[in-house]
C-alpha cells in the first residue's frame, strides 16, 4: 500500500484499526511513534548496486490504555511528515512488536489495516545459481514431455 492509498482510506474511516494476517487485532491503544522514510543502499548477492526506499511507520502498544488514534490525526502525522521530510508518494512498511520487532506489508481489508507478512529473497538468482522453480503443464501431451522441454 501507497502512502496516497492511506490517506484515502483514513478519509472514509471513523476508527484506525490494525490487524496481523492471522485475524489478531493490534489492541486499540496502539500509538505510531514514528512516521518516517528509511532508505536502503546495497549492493545483492550477484554485485548489483540497489537503493530501495519505503515510507515507515511503527506501530506500539503502550499500556495507555485510553489511547485511541483518530484517523484524523493520523492524517495529520502523514501530512506533516510529507511537508518536513520531503516524503514522496512511498510503500508503506510497518514495523510492530511480537517476540522482536516484525517488518510488515500493509493492505486494508474495507474495515481493517492488514499488517502483510514480508519475506527475504535472492535478488540475483540468474547470478548466484539459484535455480528457479519449473512448473509442470498439466495440459501438454505426453510426447511433450522430454528431457529439457520443460514439464518434468
């Protein structure tokens, strides 16, 4: 999700709710202490030079249990973290607490922000022989099926 797609989503919404993919709710007193851009420089495994760069914020459950955010006031923290920080129109990440602090994928759901599961990945498979997954054609004839074509 787009920093734009939030906002637009914070527009039609009455409460700012957050939940993890498996139906867990972050608890209502969450606060984001920080809205912000984290930049990545690197190089990946096959010697390739990258630079990624996402809109960041962080999700914490404090034990002020009367908080609650308005998505009113969220919008203002993005507003003014676009004005200060210069900040583009990024993907959003979030980061939020279980047994260390988790980096997630963010989507909405018509009701619910959706914290998405992120994964690792090679970036230079074709460089540092990561061979990718063939898939077999359940539809191609027999006489198709030969060393190299493709399907076994």
């Amino acid at each position: 999700m787009k920093l734009s797609e939030i906002k637009r989503q914070l527009n039609t919404l009455e409460s700012v709710n957050f939940q993890l993919e498996s139906g867990t709710m972050v608890p209502e007193h969450f606060h984001v202490t920080e809205v912000g851009i984290v930049t990545k420089n690197f190089i990946d495994c096959g010697g390739t030079v990258r630079n990624e760069k996402v809109a960041n914020f962080q999700l914490w459950d404090a034990n002020d249990f009367e908080h609650r955010l308005k998505p009113q006031k969220l919008a203002n923290i993005i507003a003014l973290s676009e004005k200060v920080l210069g900040m583009e129109d990024l993907e959003i990440e979030v980061e939020y607490q279980s047994d260390t602090i988790g980096k997630y994928g963010l989507d909405f759901n018509g009701k619910n922000f959706i914290l998405t599961s992120t994964q690792t990945d090679c970036l230079a498979k074709d460089k540092c022989g990561v061979p990718e997954k063939e898939t077999l054609s359940v539809n191609q004839p027999a006489s198709a099926c030969a060393p190299g074509g493709g399907c076994c």
